[in-house]
C-alpha cells in the first residue's frame, strides 16, 4: 500500500516538472490571474520559478544566442566572450531563471538593476542581453575595465567593489564567482579559436 502511495504521489508531481515557470499579474479589473507565458506588456512576477535543475538538461556551450550577445556586444563596445561567460555563470543559458535573490533571466539582472538599464521584460533574451550588456559597459567604465573589478560589481554590486576601497569584496561567493567566470571565458575563447 505505501509503495502505490509512493508511485500516486511521484507521477502527480511529475506534471509540474514540465513548465518552465508560473507567473501572476493583476488585470485592469484588479483581477489577479497566473499563467505558464510570460505576460508581455503587463507588470507580473515569477510566482514558481523553473529551478527544477534535474529537468534541465546541462549543456556548457549553448550557441542559442550568439546573435543576440554578438548585436550587443557591438552596440555596447564590450567583449562578446565576456557577455557569454557571465550568462553561463549567472543562469546557465536559462532566460527564465530566477535566484532566490529576485536576480531575473539569462543575466540574472536584480529588478533594480533592470529598471536602471531600461529592461522591461526580464525574461525576454534579447531585452535581458542587453541590459546585461550594458550593465558589463558601465562597470567597465566605473572600474577602469578591471576584469576582476567588473565581476565582483556585477556579483556583490558596485557599492561593496568601493567600499572595500576598489578591491574585490572578501566574500567566497564573489571570489568563486570571478573564477568561475574567468573560466567559462577561457574555455569559450579557445572554443573559438579551434
């Protein structure tokens, strides 16, 4: 009897397995409605995220996209290899993914961070890029193109970078993070030039 209960109670939960994420907006009518497609035009949150990670299949270099990271790179002067190490490191190629934080999408930007970087949409790869990209521009130019500066920036935020004096912050997470970054940045380099 509890092995059939076991085996109920796993294919029911199963279902949620397979949308990405659950989002809920109010309505003009003031009525609050939830749905699995991002509402395009209306202010929403993400009401269950799509952190299932053993539903998403793992994959290092994810080519889906390079034409976006390459258009911004452009506009915004910044490294395209850069934009791309950082979005592995930040949301694993996931445009719907979601920290425990509030950080959003492929660049997981924190909301205040989107509304600076005039990202309406989050969620939306190609809004997202590019406030990720313009974001990497301006903490380029905060911190002098210091690799090491820009990465701590985007991680612990700009104000932690000054107020341990222009060093990177002494927190694990941070050290870790500019490594693993610096890493994946390597790792795509060479991918391009073989």
């Amino acid at each position: 009897m509890i092995f059939k209960t076991l085996i109920i109670l796993a294919l029911c939960l199963l279902p949620l397995c397979a949308y990405p994420a659950i989002y809920g907006y109010v309505d003009d009518n003031g009525t609050y409605h939830f749905t699995n497609m991002i509402p395009v035009g209306k202010k929403f949150r993400v009401v269950i995220s799509d952190r299932i990670k053993f539903v998403v299949a793992r994959v290092f270099n994810n080519t889906t996209y390079d034409n976006i990271i390459h258009r911004h790179a452009i506009t915004h002067g910044v490294d395209p290899t850069l934009i791309k190490a950082v979005m592995k490191a930040e949301s694993n190629f996931n445009p719907n993914a979601m920290s425990y934080k509030g950080a959003q999408g492929l660049m997981q930007l924190m909301p205040d961070t989107a509304k600076l970087m005039k990202v309406d949409n989050p969620f939306d790869p190609d809004d997202n890029i590019r406030g990720g990209t313009r974001y990497l521009k301006y903490l380029g130019d905060v911190f002098g193109g210091n690799l090491d500066l820009v990465l701590a920036a985007y991680n612990a935020g700009p104000g932690r970078v000054k107020e341990y004096k222009m060093t990177i912050p002494p927190y694990e997470e941070t050290r870790t993070y500019i490594q693993r970054v610096k890493s994946y940045y390597n790792k795509f380099k060479k991918d391009n030039e073989g």
